[in-house]
C-alpha cells in the first residue's frame, strides 16, 4: 500500500485473538481515507496481498505443508500436543489441550523451530474450546 500511493498506511498489528489486522483509524494520520480514489487504487494493486484473497490449488498446498511443518517441529521439541493447522491455517492453542505459550518450554520450542516460522508465531489464535 506504501508503495502504491498511500506512504501513511499502518503495519499491521495482532488483536487478542490471534488475528491480524490493520488500525486505519487511530494510525495518526488524518490523511488515509479508505473512499478516496488514491486508497482504492493502491487496495487493487495490492490485492493479492490481502487476507482472504484467492490463492491456487499449488499455493494453499505449499502453505499448508509450511503450516504442517512447523507444527511437526513444535511437537518434536517439546510441545508433543501441539496441533496441525485447521483448515483456515489457524493454529488453534486451547486451555484443554494443555498448552501455555508463555512457558520457557514453548518458547524454547519456537525458537528451535524458527528457520520454519512462515509467520505462524505470530498467527497462533489462543483461545477456550467450546463443546457443542
């Protein structure tokens, strides 16, 4: 977006629930107007960059496998309950499934595995299994 018109857009920051996201409001800059013409022009630029943009069959299959991956070496380090990746790409780290990711041993594990980090540290969305 920076490089296509808009040198004042945010990076991106991760809420409580592990999803990442951009501030386009309280970015401190009154200048960024998601209606104007400018903005619009560097959204299509960049719309491949977006989540939730179309990706091909060989795409998904080479993100799932770096999803698959890393969650292999989070387990063989330390964490052996650590899950695979749901379907979205989302690793999902519950209370029940006995985790805590900010115990030395987890982040001993993340740093063991972070030559296979594609972004995934930053993406694990902790949260409390509900039953249904």
């Amino acid at each position: 977006m920076r490089s296509n018109g808009e040198p004042g857009f945010p990076d991106p920051t991760v809420n409580s629930n592990g999803q990442a996201g951009f501030n386009l409001q309280g970015n401190g800059n009154s200048d960024l107007d998601p209606t104007s013409p400018q903005f619009q022009a560097a959204s299509q630029a960049c719309e491949k960059y977006q989540p939730g943009a179309a990706v091909t069959p060989a795409e998904q299959a080479a993100a799932t496998a770096k999803a698959l991956a890393y969650a292999e070496c989070m387990r063989s380090n330390g964490e052996p309950e650590f899950p695979d990746p749901n379907s979205q790409g989302v690793i999902q780290i519950t209370s029940a499934n006995g985790i805590d990711p900010t115990s030395s041993q987890f982040e001993a594990a993340q740093t063991a595995c972070q030559s296979l980090d594609n972004g995934f540290s930053q993406q694990i969305n902790v949260g409390t299994r509900t039953s249904s």
